[in-house]
C-alpha cells in the first residue's frame, strides 16, 4: 500500500502569474494509475499558452508540464504493463488499444480518457495533487512539472533505460511532434521540397524529420534569425527571414521554388502564417500540416480555390505518434544515433528556477530548457 507523498512543483494558481515553487501533497495512484518520479522535464511553448490564459481548456490551478521522463514509483491496483523502477514517459496522447479511435488505426487520438483529461481530472473525476487539502488540476493528463506525478497507466510509454531520461524527455512533445509530422502525417519522400514556418522547438525537429526522410530542399522560415545557425546544422538548405520582403512570404516562396513547395509545415500557432503555409503549396500536390496552436476562437482562412486547384490542408497532433507502442521505437533510433537531442536543450536549470525557462522562451533566446529535478 502506497502512500500520500510530499512533492516539489511549481504550481501555476492563476493565468500570467509566474509559477510558484510549493511543497505539494501527492496521492497514491488508484487502480489503472501509476505515480512516477518526474527526473527532467522540458518547456514547450504550450505550457506558456495555457499559462497566458489563451487555452480554452486552461484550468487552474495546476500543475503544467507535459514534456518529460520519469521512473515509475509505485503502481496501483490491476496496473500490469508498467512496474516500479520502469524508466518511462508521459503522454499526453494516450493509447488505450480499445476505444474506437485507436481501432480505427487511422489516427493516434485515443478518446478514453479525453473528457476527464480536458478537465484537468483523472479518469476517475478525482485530483491526486493537494495543498492543504485544496485540490490542484492536472494538466494534459501529465502535470510533469512535479517532482512526483499520477497518470493513467495507458499515459505512459515504457523506454528502454539505457536513454537517459533528461535527453529522451524531449520526446514526449516537440521532438516527436516535429518529425512525426514529417515523417507519418506527411510522408515526405525523398527529394521533396518543404518549407518549415518556425524554428523552436517544433520546427526544428520538423527540419530533423525531413533531413532523415532525405526532402532535397529544406526552407526554414523564421522571423529571429538567430535560429538559422541550428536548422542549418540539422539540415536545413535554405533560410528565409519574412522581414526582409515587403511582399506575402507565400508569393516568395512560391518564386523561390518554381512554384510552390511539395510540403510545408506551420510550427508557431499564428493563423496567418497558416495561411501563407497553405498558399506556398505547389499547385496540384501541395500539402501543408498545421502543428502550432492558435489561441482561442481564432480561425484560418484561404480562398477556397487553393483546395479546389489540388492544395491539401491538414493537422497533426503529437506527430501522429500512438505513444505506447511507436514511441520506444524513437527512443531506440535516438540510442542508436539517427538523430541528436542535445542540440535542442540550450538550458538546462532546477524546478526553483523554472520561470526564467518562461522568460528565455519569450525573449526568444532558448530552443528548449530541460528542468532537472
Ligand atoms: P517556440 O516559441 O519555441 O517557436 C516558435 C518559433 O516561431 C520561434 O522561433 C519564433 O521566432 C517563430 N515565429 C514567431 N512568429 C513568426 C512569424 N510570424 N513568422 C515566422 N516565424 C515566427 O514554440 P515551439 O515550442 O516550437 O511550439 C511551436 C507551436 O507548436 C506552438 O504553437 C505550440 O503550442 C505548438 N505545438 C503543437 C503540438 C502538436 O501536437 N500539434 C505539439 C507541441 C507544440
Ligand atoms: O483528442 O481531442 C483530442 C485532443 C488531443 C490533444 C492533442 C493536442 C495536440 C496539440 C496540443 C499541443 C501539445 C503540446
Ligand atoms: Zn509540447
Ligand atoms: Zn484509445
């Protein structure tokens, strides 16, 4: 029998107040539910979204977090795929195998738990986090900004433990979500041209995505130039600042490629820039993929001509990845050296200081800071 346990994380009580560092009660995972000891965790912007208050699903308080790498610490009742001491990490995808979506085998979007995750809950209606007897909200159904935290044992990927967890963490977002775009929502062959709208985090592993898939042009797209030196070292061939034209960046890149690009990809959440991903699709074939996420009740628009005339628009979440069973498999080509992860983590600091990852993120300066616990 497990008990409640006493865990450091940074708490966020109210939208675009900086988090705060509290000693907080965790309980003991009910049945289905695993607690794991958080060891690193990293910062994606869409932590700072739901922060800022843009999240239609934002509820606090809570515990953000959603990229990390953890230990299981204890099981509860009936838990049969994971045990104490696995090295896993959290997905906010889950992957239950039973639920129509995950059937269908169309789609990484498990439905099991969905409601209750949209509201900050476990599947059982409940929280396991408490400050004085008050309850805090989960968060994307991880909450990794803890030292400990409860998931359900279908929000977790078992990895093999030689990957050390402060590098492999990226891989519970930004690193998956960039190159599963690329390489399982897009299917980018190789000797494609592809445009890539925005280089953190996302869209640089987007550029490391179509390097492996071989793409024969890669156009990284950003309005801080300072990001270039790092896409051009993971692949990128061409680099575009849209500040340096006084005309649509679409039209640029349309003349710069003899018509348009086989495949582009937004990673930034603004919905023009969709719009100009979209439009800078080559006639006919073209595809573009909408990764970033817009704040709420925003919309995209285009002239619906562009679809009529072949352009195809889609979206992809967490890459099209189903975490538990395709996930490992990354962590497996990440071991065996397909791809590096520490270019990404320009900073790496201690849960007390986890406000400045925000601050380094907003001022541009960092493409991912890693919290070690
Ligand atoms: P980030 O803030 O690190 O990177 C965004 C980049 O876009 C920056 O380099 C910035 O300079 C650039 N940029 C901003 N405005 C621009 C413009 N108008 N034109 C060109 N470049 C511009 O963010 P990130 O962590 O890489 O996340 C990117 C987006 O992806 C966010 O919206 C995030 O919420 C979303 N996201 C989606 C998924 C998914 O599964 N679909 C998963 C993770 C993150
Ligand atoms: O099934 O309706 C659903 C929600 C799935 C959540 C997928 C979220 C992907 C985009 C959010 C950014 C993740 C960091
Ligand atoms: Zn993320
Ligand atoms: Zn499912």
């Amino acid at each position: 029998m497990t008990d409640m346990i006493k865990s450091k994380a940074a708490v966020a009580w109210a939208a675009n107040q900086p988090l705060s560092i509290e000693e907080i009660d965790v309980m003991p995972p009910q049945r289905g539910e695993v607690r794991v000891r958080i060891v690193a965790t990293g910062v994606c912007h869409t932590d700072a979204f739901t922060l800022s208050g843009d999240d239609p699903e934002g509820i606090f308080p809570t515990v953000l977090g959603h990229e990390g790498g953890g230990i299981v610490e204890s099981i509860g009742e009936g838990v049969t795929s994971v045990a104490v001491g696995d090295h896993v990490i959290p997905l906010y995808t889950p992957e239950c195998g039973e639920c129509n979506f995950c059937k269908s085998g169309k789609t990484n979007l498990c439905q099991k738990i969905r409601e209750t995750q949209g509201r900050g809950l476990m599947p059982d209606g409940t929280t396991r986090f408490y400050k004085h007897g008050e309850p805090i909200f989960h968060y994307m159904g991880c909450s990794t900004f803890s030292e400990y935290t409860v998931l359900p044992e279908i929000s977790l990927a078992k990895v093999n433990p030689d990957a050390p967890l402060e590098e492999v963490c990226l891989l519970g977002c930004g690193v998956t979500t960039g190159m599963g775009a690329v390489m399982n929502t897009a299917k980018v062959e190789e000797g494609a041209t592809v445009a890539i709208f925005g280089m953190g985090g996302i869209g640089l592993s987007a550029v490391i995505g179509a390097a492996m898939a071989k793409a024969g042009r890669i156009i990284a797209i950003d309005i801080n130039e300072s990001k270039f030196e790092l896409a051009r070292k993971l692949g990128a061939t061409d680099f575009v600042n849209p500040k340096d034209y006084d005309k649509p960046i679409q039209d640029v890149i349309v003349e710069l490629t003899d018509g348009g690009v086989d495949y582009s990809f937004e990673c930034i959440g603004n919905v023009n820039v969709m719009r100009s991903a979209l439009e800078c699709c080559h006639k006919g074939w073209g595809e573009s993929v909408v990764i970033g996420v817009a704040g709420a009740g925003q919309e995209i628009s285009t002239r619906p001509f562009q679809l009529v005339t072949g352009r195809v628009w889609r979206g992809s979440a967490f890459g099209g990845v189903r975490g538990r069973s395709e996930l490992p498999d990354y962590v497996e080509r990440y071991l065996q050296g397909e791809f590096a992860l520490n270019d990404f983590i320009t900073h790496t600091m201690g849960l007390e200081d986890i406000n400045k990852a925000f601050d380094l993120m907003h001022e541009g300066k960092s493409i991912r800071s890693v919290i070690h616990f």
